[in-house]
C-alpha cells in the first residue's frame, strides 16, 4: 500500500472518530435535563415530600396558606404556578391535589387558569426535553415501524391528544412522552393540551373551591368522591366526540 493510500485511510479514521465523538456530546448533551428531571423525582421521593402534597396538608395548613394569599397577592399565584409547573415537569405525583388546592386558594375562576397553564408548561417542558433526548434518538433506531406509527399518529396528532388529556384515567407523564416518542409537533402539542385539560382541571377546581366547607363540617374527602363514575362516564363521552370527525372521514374514505 503507497503512502497515499496509507493517508487516505488515516484521513478517514479521524473522520469516524471525530464524527463519532461528535454525536456522543451530543447526545451527553442532551441527556443532561432528562438526567436533572428524573434526580428531581428521586430526590422529592427520598425526602419524603410527597406526604406534604395531600387533604391533611390542606386542612392542617389552611389558615397559613389563605394568610399568604392575602398577604402576597398576586405573587402567591406565581409560587402556586411555580410549584405546579415544577411537580409537572418533574413528573412528581400530586397533580390533582394541586388542582385542589388551586380552586381551594383562588377560587374556581383564577383556580382554573392558574391550574391549566401550569399543567401546560410543566407538561411542555417534559415533551421538549423528551423528544431532544429520547425522540429523534428512539426514531431513528427503531426504523420503519415507529415512523409508520408516528405517522398514523401525526395525521390526526392534535385529536387523539386532545382525548388522552380528556380522560384522566391515563397516567399524566405517560401522556407526556408518548408524543415526545411519535415526533408530534410542539405547536400542536401545547394547544391540544390546553384545551385537553381544560374539562378534567374545571370539575377538579369547583371541588377545591368547596373544601372549605368540607373542612368547617369535618367530613371525609377523597378524590373518588370528585371523579366519579358518572364524571368519568361524562368525559370519555366528550372525548368521544372529539373522535366522531376521525371516524366519519375513515369511513367516508373506506
């Protein structure tokens, strides 16, 4: 073999191996906000802080907590967004609880608001990060199939999330990632998102903002008794017809 030979194939080693290590910063790179979200989770579950995100926190702390709301304002809505958007991103269990205490805090009205944007930009954050980490990375090896599947998915994408935010039977982060997976679009991942959730945070808020009262009479209080069958039964069938356009043009199409 000549030297030029010899050169051209040492030229090209250290274009593998700069390529190479190329995509291996890369994807370090990447993984560092996936590795920060799930420490988040581990630690918050270590400490023990999901004991403060219950009922009894709420009725135990309630003349403190109506305090700072007086006191602080408006700036008692950012903390409650701020701790919200948080235990979204960080897929820290207690979302309903939040929702609670958003209506129990601000009343059904601002309850609502406060509680639909947080979840929006927690479970935002969670797609971003997911999809830049997980997403392209997982589509790109799992070849023809997934990208079949993310397609079907993509072509009614804002739809089919629009019912699995409206059915709160479906684990939250679950229905975080899976479009991070299928590579749906963030635009469309927001606004379907927001409306998703609007139904399930509405019913949630009106009974926070009860549970004064509930409080005052010392009655029992569980969540069974806010999403009962019937509530639930009303939002599968309105995530339902969110699905008849879907239906009607596959059979039309047919």
């Amino acid at each position: 073999m000549d030297e030029h030979k010899i050169h051209a194939v040492e030229t090209a080693l250290d274009d593998e191996i700069e390529e190479w290590d190329r995509r291996v910063r890369f994807r370090a790179r990447n993984l560092v906000p996936l590795a920060v979200l799930v420490a988040g989770l581990v630690a918050f579950l270590a400490l023990g802080f999901d004991e403060y995100v219950s009922f009894e926190t709420l009725r135990e702390r309630r003349a403190w907590l109506m305090g700072e709301v007086d006191r602080l304002g408006f700036a008692a809505a950012l903390i409650f967004m701020a701790i919200y958007v948080a235990a979204i991103a960080f897929s820290i269990p207690g979302a309903l609880v939040l929702t609670l205490t958003g209506g129990f805090l601000f009343g059904t009205g601002l309850g609502v608001v406060y509680s639909v944007l947080s979840a929006t930009l927690g479970a935002t954050i969670v797609f971003t990060i997911a999809k830049s980490a997980l997403g392209d990375p997982l589509r790109q090896r799992a070849g023809p199939w997934l990208e079949r599947m993310a397609e079907g998915f993509q072509e009614n994408a804002f739809c089919y999330l629009l019912v699995l935010r409206m059915i709160p039977i479906f684990p939250f982060w679950v229905v975080n990632l899976v479009p991070a997976f299928l590579g749906m679009r963030l635009g469309h991942y927001a606004a379907a998102t927001l409306v998703g959730v609007i139904p399930a945070s509405f019913i949630i808020t009106v009974a926070g903002a009860g549970l004064g009262g509930i409080f005052d009479s010392g009655e029992a209080f569980s969540l069974s008794s806010v999403l009962t069958p019937e509530i639930i039964f009303a939002l599968v069938g309105l995530a339902a017809l969110v699905l008849v356009p879907l239906i009607y043009r596959k059979l039309k199409g047919r």
